[in-house]
C-alpha cells in the first residue's frame, strides 16, 4: 500500500547523517532535535504549541486527561474509525458516544452529533479519515454552543487545509481546542518507529500536556499531575525535521496519482471515485473507492493475484465489534458506516506511485468487471 523504500532513498544521505548524529550525540531522550522537529512543526502548522509523544494513540488519551475528562462524562465520536479513537475514550472510563458519517467524505455528520449531545457530553472527537477534514464550520458552532472541547483526530490528514467559508484557511488540527496526530511510518508523516504529536494554541493546555507525557512532572520529581510516559525519541525527531521539509511535495505526489485514479474510474458505474469537500483540501492518506454491485473482496484477490495490494478500511465498525459491545447499539443503527464498511476499497496510495504502475494497477481493477 506505500513503498516507503523508494521515498527513504531520495533522502538517504541527509538521514542518515542525521541518525549517526543523534547516536554520536548520545542525547537520545528529549535531545535537541526534538525540540527543533516541535518548533519547526509550530511553524508549518501555525500553531502556538506542538508536543510531541510516543504515538497517535497516546496523543488521544493525553488530550482527554488534559481536559480532566471523568467517568461518565461522554465523548462523541464516528463508528468509522480506527479503533484507537475510541479505545482512549474506553480505556479513561469515559462513554464513547457514537454517530454516523457523511456518505461522501466518510467524516461525521455534523447533524449526527448534534442529535448525540446530552447534558453528560463534554467532548467530541471529529476524524479527518483518509486526508480530508471534517466539516469544522458546524461543528465548531455546536461544540461552543454546548460548551464542548473539540479534539481533531488528525492522524490522517497532516499538511491539510481546512477552508472557511470566508476563504481564510487553517491547517488540520488546529481548528480545535487539541489536535492529534501519528508518526507511525505508513502515514503522511511518518517516522521510522512509532511518534505522535499534540497541538494546541491554549498556553495552559499545552503546560498541562507537556507534564502529562513527562509522568505528570514540571520539576523533575515533583509530580502535579498523574502523567504518563510518552516521548517522541531524538531520532525520530530527526528523521521528521528532514520528512517534514517534503510534506507539501508528498502531498502534490499523492493528489497527482488520485487524480490519475479518478480520470480512470470516474464513469465506472461499478466505482464511486472519492468525494471532494468544498471545505477541505485532500492529502489522500488513503484513495478509497465505494464500489457497487460486487463483492469487493473478490476484487481484491483478483489484484492480490497480480501483487497489487488492496485493503478494507475498515470492514467492521465499532459499534459492532466485540470490544465496544454496547446495548445501546446494534446492527442497522449507523446505516452509513455500516453500508461504507460494506463497500470501500483502498488503492495503493503513496508518494512513489509512477505512471507505469498507476497504469497497471488501473488496468487490473478494469479488467476485474470484464
Ligand atoms: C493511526 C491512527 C491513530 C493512532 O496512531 P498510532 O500512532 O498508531 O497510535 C489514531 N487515529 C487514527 C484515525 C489513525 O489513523
């Protein structure tokens, strides 16, 4: 689904002297380069604060402990996500309260989560999936008129945009009180190991998150706070100041191949090409078709058996998994996500993808409906 060989030769030489000089350095926990990688990504984001930690997943849960979330209280999110959404919701006690999506864009249906809001919500997380932003606008409004935190689940659409209607952009996760995101290395942006990072313009968030990763600790051994240990490592970081210097590139190499997909299935009456919002600008974490009439299973094995791989993001939604069984709900009760889960399928989608192997790849998805 990536080839993340052929991007790590283009810059070969710069990362690994990078890494030979984070080891000469022996600064391996919070050296130097982390704190360059927190700045320089400030600087791309136009955010006031980034801190950085282990992965995506800690970023979540240090966000909902941040926001001194407790038991009982209810966090809205979508059904259509990957799991570590919903797992820090769980994992704090919290009540993970689940919506539907938007049919086009896969993201949450700002109406959905008006309906959902009770006088226990105190968060929503909204998922930019796939590279797409939520719809913010709305969902912003709703958020403050309930006095709610909005956390951006940001792991899939680092360096996009987010339009307003009044033309002024932002980048994602940075629209919220808190961004998440995740350096694990098949995303956007992506480390050689697992990273994450949170972003906030609020001073005191960002004071309180910086002690929550660090074991809840502002000087060292005196602890405030019940914290945790997640740290993004100096090599890491060093890798990511270099990555990061390519995100805008890696995001024109990925639009260039969706659009090269798009020309190829536009009129398929066996395919639906991705939507695009009037809201967002798309950096294709993943290209996701809706396809009809087939049992896309079968598509993928037919690409499968010509080494193309093809994957189901995700095939069943979280409300009807067995870890987040809930009476609350069943099947039929998120007719979208459940008709997606049915229906999506992921291309190949990355930064090396050339014309040869689109071609080939687009030749076999035809040549399946023959
Ligand atoms: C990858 C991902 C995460 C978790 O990130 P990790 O770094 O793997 O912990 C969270 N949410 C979404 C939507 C993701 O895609």
């Amino acid at each position: 689904m990536v080839d993340l060989k052929r991007q790590y030769e283009k810059i070969q030489h710069e990362v690994d002297q990078a890494v030979i000089d984070v080891i000469r350095s022996t600064q391996y926990i919070n050296g130097p380069e982390v704190k360059a990688f927190q700045k320089d990504l400030e600087s791309y984001l136009g955010v006031k604060h980034v801190i950085p930690c282990a992965n995506g997943t800690d970023a979540l849960q240090v966000a909902m402990m941040a926001l001194d979330l407790k038991p009982g209280d209810e966090v809205i999110t979508t059904s259509f996500t990957f799991v570590a959404t919903v797992e820090v919701i769980a994992l704090l006690g919290l009540t993970p309260v689940l919506v539907d999506v938007d049919p086009d864009t896969f993201n949450i249906d700002p109406d959905a989560f008006r309906r959902a809001v009770t006088s226990k919500t105190r968060a929503v997380v909204p998922v930019h999936l796939f590279g797409q932003t939520a719809h913010m606008e709305p969902i912003l409004d709703i958020a403050a008129e309930h006095g709610l935190f909005v956390i951006e689940d940001n792991a899939q659409a680092i360096g996009a945009d987010y339009i307003f209607l009044n033309g002024q952009t932002k980048k994602a996760g940075t629209l919220g009180h808190i961004g998440c995101t995740s350096f694990f290395p098949a995303k956007n942006l992506g480390c050689y190991g697992d990273g994450g990072a949170l972003f906030t313009d609020d001073d005191e968030l960002a004071k309180k998150m910086r002690m929550i990763v660090n074991h809840g600790m502002e000087v060292r051994y005196y602890h405030d706070a019940v914290g945790v240990n997640s740290r993004l490592d100096s090599i890491q970081a060093a890798i990511l100041r270099i990555k990061l210097k390519h995100l805008n590139e890696y995001a024109s190499a990925r639009r260039e191949a969706a659009a090269i997909y798009d020309e190829a299935f536009r009129d398929h009456p066996g395919l639906t090409i991705p939507a695009r919002s009037s809201y967002s600008t798309h950096v294709f974490h993943q290209y996701t078709l809706k396809t009809s009439g087939i049992d896309r299973f079968k598509l993928q094995g037919h690409l499968g058996s010509q080494d193309i791989p093809a994957m189901v993001y995700y095939p069943v939604p979280l409300h009807l998994q067995k870890a987040y069984h809930d009476p609350r709900y069943g099947k039929g009760d998120f007719p979208v996500t459940e008709d997606l889960s049915n229906r999506v399928l992921s291309l190949p989608m990355h930064t090396e993808l050339d014309e040869e192997q689109l071609q080939y790849i687009i030749r076999n998805v035809l040549s399946f409906f023959e």
